[in-house]
C-alpha cells in the first residue's frame, strides 16, 4: 500500500522498533506497540474479512474484544493455525502471518459474495425452512451450507505449545485497569488487602487510552501521564499484583473465576521458545469489584457495515494511541457528546472532517461549543440513511429526521467521505456481573442496562456500573469502593470537568426507502439484520431466547457485545413492550473465546487421567501383554505369543486355563475390610441372600442391589472370624460401592458398629485355576491342606509363602477348579513369579481379561455392567435362588414386589447358540422374532455378550430377551446388515452343569 | 464452584465434595408393609425445591463423612451445614 495512515507523530507505538509481517501472503510493516488492526490501519487497509453468510466485505468496527468483523486466522503451520482472531487483539510480532478467512479465492474477490445478491431469498430461519424436506439428502445440503457458510479452518496437527494452570486467592479482585480499575485498585492496595488486578489488554488505562489529551486532564495531567504515575505507583506496593493480557472468561458463584493470562502469543519465535504460552488462572477472591467498563454502539442504517464505518471511540484510539488515522475525510454520526472529543482529536490532527451528522435537536456541551467555534459542520435532527461505496465507504448518504422520528423527509445529502466514524452511546459491559448471578435493571432514560442485584461480595464501578463522565467515575468510585472494603482512602484526585449534553436514543434509523430494500446490520458477524428480527417476529416469536436462536443475533464469536443491545431495542420498538420488561439474554463464559490448550492445561497424555497398575503390571508388560484400560486401572487383556492376534491368543488361553492351569492377575477387583460386631447384620441388609450363618473360613457369592431392585454390584465375600469380612467388588464398582456402603452405615443405620476400610491397593491377587492348580499351590503356599476335604470350594484358609501371609480362597470364576492368593502387595510380583515357575511343569498359562469373560461365559457367570445396564433385577438374570424370602428387609427388597419389577414380559438373561456353530454374533446386536425386508422391526432384546468358545468348539452367546425364560429352544433371527443370523434361545449355563470342575 | 463448610474439617473447594439428594428422607423401617404408591413416594419421588433446600453432601475426598447442607437452589447460597441425625437450625 503506497498510502500511509501513520502519523508522524504521537502515539504509545516504539517507533524505533519496525516490526514486518505479512497479511494474505503480502509483506507490511508496523511498529512494536500496534496490534495487527492498528498495523493494517497503517497501511491503509481496511478491507480484511468476508462476512459470514453474505461474503460482504468487512473492515474494522472497533478496537478491542468487541470486535465483531475483523476475525483473522493466524500462522501457516498446521498444528499451530488458529482461526476467528480478532485482528484488534493480535500484537504483532517479527513474522506474523494473518489471512482472512471465510473467502475464496481472496478478500478482494470472493465469488461466494453472490449469496449477497440472493439475500431476498435467504432470511432468517432460511435454512430449517428450504432443507427441511427430503430429510434424506440433509448429509448432503450440510456438507455445502457448512462449507459456505463458515469461520475460519481448525488446526489439524497437534498443538505443540505449553500451557498452565494456576490456582490463585486474593482478598480483592478489580477486573479492569480504567480510570475506574486503577482508582479501585489504589485504594484497595493502600488499605494492606492482597490485591489482584487484571486487564484484558496489554496496556493499561482503559477508555483513557485513546482519550483526547487536550479535553481530558487528571490531577493537571495528560491522561497518559496519569495512567502512567497511578500505575508505577501501584506495583511498588507489595500486596497487589497486575496482569495484562489477562481476560476473566468465566466469573461464577462464591466469587470463583476463570481468567487466562496470554503470555507469549505477542512475542516472535525465538522469543516464544520453551515457554508457557497461555496459563489459566482459577481465582478464589474474597471481595470482586468489577471495573469492565463499556461498549460503544453503532448505528443502525442502511449498509452500515460497510469498511470504513467505525466506532468513534475505536478511531479515537488509533488515532490517539497508535497514531493512526482511519482516513482522511470524516463524517461523525452521532446521538451524544462523546463522539465530539474524536472529532476534536481529529481535528487536531489535521484531518478534514467533512460533517458531524447528529439525530439530537440540539446539545449545549462543552466538546460540541468548542467543535461549533472550530468552524466544524453540524447537521442536527439529521440521519445517514445509507453508506455507498463497496469495498470501502465512500459517500453517506443523509437526510433529515421528522419531528417525531419516525421517518426522514427533505431532500437526500450526499457528503463523500473515506471514513464514517459512528456512536451510538455506551452499553455497561455487564457481561460478567450477569454470568455471576447479578439482575440487571433498564433505565428507561439512559437506555441501558446496569447491575441491579447481587448476592455476591461484589462491587460495580465505573462505566460498567453506568457512569460515563470521568469526574463521576472517580468520585462514585472511591465512595463506593471506601464502603465495599471499609477503607477511609480521601479522593485527592482532581479531574478537570466540562459541561455535556443529552443523549437520544433511535434503535433502527428511519430510512427513505421500503423495509426490504435496506440492508441494516445488528449482528454483523452473524449477519442478521434488522430486517431478520422484524421477519421473526412477523412469524411468530416473542421470547427474546427465541428470536435470538431464530436469527442467529448475538450467537457468534463476539457473543452479541455489539449486536445484543440493538436486537432487543427492535424487538421493543415493534412489539411495545418496555425493554426492561423484555429482559435480556443469558450471558455465558467465556466472555471471549478461549483456547482449549489453556483448558486443558498439563492435563494431557499420560497426565489426562489417574493410570493405576497392579503390582505384577511389570511382569505383564515384560511379556508381551496387551493392555485393556478398566476405569484408571491397565488390566493385561491378553498375551499374544509368537505374533498371534487378539482371537488366537485368547483361544489359547482359554484352553489352556481349562486344560492344565490359567494364572489370571485379579488385583484390581474391589476389596472392602469390614470389621465390628454388627458386620453380619449389615451384610444381611446390603446383599440379597443371608449372611447370619455363613461360617468363619467361609466365602459366599452376593449380589448387591439398588434400593431400585435393579442389580449395582456383585462379588465374593469372606468371612475371616466371628466380626470380620473381607468383600470384593467388581473392578469398576469398588470406589462406588464404597461410598454407597459408608452412606447407609453413616445416615440410615449409625446404630450399627462395623467400620469399613478400603484394601484395593494393599493386597495383590494371583488367580490359578485349571486341572492343575491344586498341584502349583501345593508348591507355593506352604501351612494349607489343600485336600478337596479339607479345603472345599467357597472356602478360606490362611497360609505362608517365605515367611510372609497369605490369605487363600479357594473361588473361581472360571468354573475350573480355582484359588486366589491374596498378598500384601509388595510380594504381588514374586508370588506371582512363583506361580509361574511352580506351574512351568503343567504348562501354566497367563490369561487376561478377554480370556476371563470368555471362560466365565461359557459357564453362564454374568458381568455386572455387561449383562446388566442398571435396568436388571436378579430374577431377570434368572437368579431368583440368590434372593432370600426369608430376610425381613434389604436394599432393593421392596421395589421387586412392584408391580413393574413383577410383571410378566420383563427380559431376562438366556444363552444362545448359533446354527451356523462358527458364526459369532456381533455383541450389542438386536434380536427380532420375525424378519421384516426393512426396519422397523419389533426387537425383542440384545446380544451382550459373544465368544467362540474354544472348549465346546461353537459360539456361544449371552442375551437379555423379552420373556427369555420361556423361550428356550425357539428360534429366534439376528438381523444384520448383509445378513440374517438365525439362533436358538438356550440354557446361558454351556459348560459343566453339574459343577463337578469346581468341585472337583 | 461453591466452597462448602464441611462440619469435621472447615471450610473445603467443592470439587471435594459429592452431592447426595434431598435430606430428611428416611428410609422406612418395614419396607414390606408399604403400598407401591408409598414405596414410589420413598423411592422417587423429591421435592426439588426453588429456595432452601436441606441436602446431603459427602466430604468424598476428604473425611468420607456425609451431612446436611441447607443451600438455596436459586443462588447455591450455603445457609448452614449440620450433622447427620441433628435437625436443620430454625
């Protein structure tokens, strides 16, 4: 660009640091101090993005996070791009790479800008009305709205930056470092509180940033020089800290809240290297006084979105800030004072304007007397009805407002101009006072919304509180914040003061042509129109929720900070309902979009969850097992041997674990210690058979219900002496199971004494089973008589491996013959070396997980959480023998005598086989009765659980099938999606009946 | 993120805590002798109240204990905490 914008002087930029970087594809330079909009400003580019539906040109509106058209995407590499930028926010830095995004083939000429030349035909709601119909080819339609439609693009490549998380509690937090901030946070500072200020921008100041140093003046200073004092001021206190860049995202209950901190994103590569790019703060503050200031409103007129239309405070602080000018021939629409000073800044500067256009009658302040002696045009009553030009603004068109300013009369005003600066008045930035809980209320005369109620230890100030005059803000701010902190801080500060006028409020401009030939935007990065929220409520929608689903308004990036306030003005207009009684929609965190990195913080790979192993789990990974992950715990799943898959080698296991001996790691199974002299009784209550007579060295199966009748748990418990037990749980249920045990005994039944200990992790278990496994624990376990007499199944004994105890039951889960040494579980690892050397002469075999549900399979043996789904009684899984008719009461007990638990027609758990013995049916598959050619088809249940089973040489299955128990030996089909699989309903017991393995 | 003030050890973050529904609901000593409508009425049924609202927590990672939480559903403001078996302060 030949033009150049900067100023040759003035401004906070270092312009001796020049700092080049690119701009779709194209090398520019600013200097360090400018954000990539101020940069580009410079270079006279205003034209930076394509809108989101119309592909209209957009350039800059504001400066800040408000900004709703100027989104970038950043860098070129694949896992470092991130899209929807606002270019206001971006430092630049040595290198940078920013493109627009959402057009092609350029910014400058985007063929999807034809979508501009339909929108008759695409208003709000277009697409649930026009693609509603066949719902079949919605896949398709998706692919092309969504591709037209869009933001920018996602990284595809890992992110390879650092980020952090920090936990943070201070007495006083001030959101905003403003005039209104900084005062707050020097009294809170001088009173000795642990003090944390934080600002979303890199510099600190506020509105006064880019304030017009000739009108304002605090304590007989520059409002630089002010910032600067008040700030260096305030470090050399030692109970404050200050963070720039810092944006609170999220503000919630008890005064917790989120903030991210950027930390390098605005240095160049070398710099960033090695070092946290974002980190995450979780504040717990004790007092909050929220200082976020204000939004300035545009207009709302035919074609305002056009580039080089923008907010007058926006100019002013590129002009005032970074020493850019956003053009050389001004018109200034306005309804208030405000945009008086931008026009006197600019006028200072040397830049023509051109006219002031304000819809008020008249105004009597200060800024407007001086601007009228200046020799500067005014046209009061008067109205831009239209922006020409295309790319970049290049006429206003205006007229002059009737008297009651319902629509426009005279004749039309061409005045050409390059920039169009436009104020609305100023919207509090309520966002996180409302996000906290805070009400607001509406002021019918100033037209705003303001913070009205809250529970929390909280405090308002400044303009986000509604007070825009400097001098007020000062003065309200230290009566305010003396009383919140019971501080007794005088206002010394003196802000020199002026006279302001009114204030005149008109949502939707009258125009000078017919409604749907006006393009007037409220959400610009949405682009819904006036025009999209009169349409809405034509059809129909009131609730302002609705209207704002129904148009999109205020559900892009920016979160409607600048589209909200118009929206709901229309909609009161039109629907006469006071704006205050119209309420406003929810605001949600984050205030701006956060990265997911700073979320996530050190919380990945390895760190993402809790992993926890057993004590054998090195011995698993020296042989070659696979993993399988349970909840947090690794479990071996198999151990694949000379490059067999998953199905060879569990085939092999599971033979061999029937055939000579299996060796299964069971240490992750949940372990309970109970202890004291009602431990019987309360096993009574909690399980649904009988637990008084069971004998001390005894082991007992139980299942364990919820107090719905439907099946929580199940597992073996031991009873070691006359008050003491040891349950086990399911692997997944042990922390559950835990907590709901202490929850009876410590709120229904505290007359109880039995005291509970979890012992998951103190013991490890080694489960031999097979043909063989007598022989290797002989050989293991020394002071046991193993004798099937003297140790039958479902039974305890206590023996010595080295010297050290150990607790051996003899249980299975297998069907096999089958013990578990249970140890404390530093000799996890050796006994189980010892198992395995003991067995090496009867061709001991590890088994793991897969293995273990086949074999248990085969013998009927369900999984809670595989058979059962939380819908499950036990007389559905056919175990109506587990359930004592004796036993008064139990968890769960009454609700199976209701009438929905005792109904005819429940499903229950059979087994199937197929008729092709090879075929193994898909787990979770549905079963039907009769085949249709097509769905829907009545279903009668599912497959929950599928095998081959290697020692009965055919595949079996598990199902819960409507009324099962009736069905067996019916057939019944598998509908899949090339093929029907026929099936027989059987017995879910497929090997050794009679027990006689276990027994044996 | 509320911060809970658990009777045995103070004042704690509430992600150290697990919610336990509605307090005060006893369960029936003769469960047998119920109808289903009053065994429904045990099981499911809950008051849900907008306002104060007498709850159970659980110091789950901490002591283990369980309590009573007196909160008002509206602002998740913490009236007062109290004892299993003690009766809510008037």
């Amino acid at each position: 660009m030949s033009n150049n914008f900067r100023l040759d002087s003035g401004g906070e930029i270092n312009r001796t640091e020049r700092i080049s970087f690119k701009f779709n594809g194209k090398t520019l330079f600013g200097y360090k101090g400018d954000t990539l909009a101020s940069a580009l400003l410079a270079n006279g580019i205003h034209l930076v993005a394509r809108s989101f539906k119309y592909h209209r040109p957009r350039g800059f509106l504001g400066s800040g996070s408000e900004e709703p058209n100027a989104i970038v995407q950043l860098h070129k590499d694949k896992a470092k791009t991130e899209p929807n930028i606002r270019a206001t926010q971006i430092e630049i830095f040595q290198g940078l790479e920013a493109r627009s995004q959402n057009c092609w083939p350029s910014v400058n000429f985007d063929i999807s800008e034809i979508n501009n030349f339909f929108s008759p035909i695409l208003p709000a709601g277009f697409y649930y009305k026009t693609f509603m119909w066949p719902a079949k080819l919605w896949e398709k339609y998706e692919y092309f709205i969504r591709k037209s439609a869009g933001l920018g693009i996602s990284p595809t490549k890992r992110d390879p930056d650092l980020y952090d998380h920090k936990y943070y509690h201070c007495e006083v937090l001030i959101i905003g470092s403003g005039p209104a901030g900084l005062t707050a946070a020097m009294i809170a500072a001088k009173s000795g509180k642990k003090v944390l200020l934080v600002d979303e921008k890199p510099e600190h100041g506020g509105s006064l940033v880019g304030a017009n140093s000739e009108v304002t003046n605090i304590d007989n200073k520059r409002p630089k020089e002010w910032i600067q004092k008040t700030y260096s001021e305030l470090v050399k206190i030692k109970n404050i800290k200050v963070l720039n860049r810092t944006s609170v995202a999220a503000y919630h209950n008890y005064n917790y809240l989120i903030m991210m901190q950027n930390l390098t994103d605005h240095l160049n590569e070398n710099d960033k290297k090695n070092k946290i790019r974002q980190r995450l703060w979780k504040v717990r503050a004790k007092k909050v006084i929220l200082a976020t200031g204000s939004i300035e409103r545009p207009m709302i007129f035919d074609c305002n979105d056009r580039p080089g239309i923008m907010l007058s405070s926006a100019v002013r602080k590129y002009l005032n800030h970074y020493g850019v000018k956003c053009g050389n021939s001004v018109v200034i629409f306005s309804n208030n004072d405000d945009a008086y000073e931008t026009a006197l800044s600019l006028h200072g500067k040397g830049i023509k304007i051109k006219a002031i256009i304000d819809i008020r009658q008249e105004s009597q302040g200060d800024l407007v007397n001086k601007c009228i002696s200046l020799g500067i045009k005014i046209l009061w009553k008067h109205t831009v009805v239209k922006a020409e030009g295309h790319k970049k603004i290049n006429a206003a068109i205006v007229m002059k407002l009737s008297n009651d300013n319902n629509s426009v009369v005279g004749n039309k005003i061409k005045i050409t101009c390059d920039l169009l600066c436009v104020s609305g008045g100023y919207t509090p930035a309520v966002h996180l006072f409302t996000q906290s809980g805070g009400k607001l209320a509406f002021d019918e005369k100033k037209f705003y919304f303001y913070p009205y109620k809250t529970s929390l230890d909280q405090l308002s100030v400044g303009a986000c509180a509604g007070i825009f005059n400097l001098k007020k803000i000062v003065h309200d701010t230290y009566i305010k914040v003396n009383t919140f902190l019971k501080t007794n801080i005088k206002n010394e500060t003196v802000v020199a003061d002026y006279k302001s006028g009114g204030f005149e409020n008109i949502w939707l401009l009258p125009s000078n042509k017919i409604s749907g030939k006006v393009k007037s935007f409220v959400d610009f990065q949405n682009d819904a129109t006036a025009n999209d929220i009169k349409l809405a409520l034509r059809e129909g929608f009131k609730s302002i929720e609705h209207v704002k689903r129904y148009t999109t308004t205020g559900m892009a990036t920016d979160q409607g900070k600048i589209a909200n306030m118009h929206a709901l003005g229309i909609i009161s207009d039109i629907s006469k309902t006071k704006m205050g009684e119209l309420g406003t929609t929810t605001f949600r965190p984050p205030f701006t979009p956060l990265t997911f990195g700073a979320l996530v913080g050190r919380n990945v790979k390895q760190f993402f969850d809790i992993t926890r192993e057993t004590p054998m789990h090195y011995w698993h990974k020296d042989n070659g097992a696979k993993f399988e992950d349970v909840g947090q715990w690794k479990r071996a799943w198999y151990y694949p041997m000379n490059n067999e898959n998953m199905y060879k080698a569990v085939q092999r296991e599971s033979k061999a674990a029937r055939e000579c001996a299996g060796i299964l790691d069971a240490s992750t199974l949940g372990k309970i210690d109970i202890q004291g002299v009602d431990a019987s009784e309360f096993l009574n209550r909690v399980y649904t058979n009988a637990w008084s007579k069971l004998g001390i060295g005894k082991c007992r199966y139980g299942l364990m219900l919820n107090e719905d009748g439907m099946v929580y748990d199940d597992g073996v418990t031991t009873r070691l002496g006359e008050n003491h037990y040891i349950m086990t749980t399911t692997t997944g249920g042990a922390a559950t199971v835990m907590s709901k045990l202490e929850d009876y005994l410590q709120t229904e039944w505290p007359e109880l004494k039995v005291f509970l200990t979890s012992v998951t992790d103190h013991f490890a278990t080694v489960s031999v089973c097979g043909p063989h496994s007598r022989k290797i624990l002989e050989k293991v376990v020394k002071n046991i008589n193993f004798e099937d007499q003297k140790f039958p199944h479902m039974s305890f004994n206590e023996g010595i491996i080295d010297n050290i105890k150990c607790r051996v039951m003899r249980i299975s889960f297998t069907g096999e013959l089958s013990y578990e040494i249970n140890i404390q579980a530093n000799y996890g690892k050796a006994v189980w070396e010892k198992c395995m050397e003991a067995g090496k002469e009867f061709n001991i075999t590890p088994y793991g997980t897969e293995a273990m549900h086949l074999l248990r399979a085969e013998k009927g043996f369900v999984i809670v959480g595989q058979e059962t789904d939380g819908t499950v009684t036990p007389g559905d899984l056919q175990m109506d023998w587990i359930v004592s008719k004796k036993k008064y009461d139990f968890i769960g007990k009454r609700s199976l005598y209701r009438s929905d638990t005792m109904k005819e027609g429940r499903k229950q758990m059979v087994g199937l086989l197929t008729k092709d013995p090879n075929e193994i049916l898909e787990e979770g598959s549905q079963i039907v009765a009769e085949i249709k050619k097509s769905p829907p088809m009545v279903m009668l249940g599912h497959v929950t659980s599928s095998y081959y089973s290697p020692n009965l040489k055919k595949s079996i299955a598990l199902a819960v099938i409507k009324n099962g128990k009736n069905l067996k030996g019916k057939k019944l089909y598998i509908p899949m999606k090339n093929k029907v699989i026929e099936v027989i309903v059987s017995d879910a017991v497929f090997w050794d009946k009679e027990g006689s393995r276990l027994n044996a | 993120m509320f911060i809970i003030k658990c009777p045995y050890c103070g004042e704690r973050d509430h992600s150290e805590f697990s919610y336990g529904g509605e307090a005060h609901i006893v369960r029936p000593k003769q469960p047998t002798e119920l109808s289903d409508d009053q065994w429904a009425e045990y099981l499911f049924m809950r008051k849900n109240i907008k306002g104060l609202q007498y709850e159970r927590w659980n110091h789950a990672h901490g002591c283990r204990q369980w309590f009573n939480v007196g909160r008002d559903t509206s602002n998740d403001k913490i009236h007062f905490v109290y004892k299993m078996g003690e009766s809510p302060p008037k």
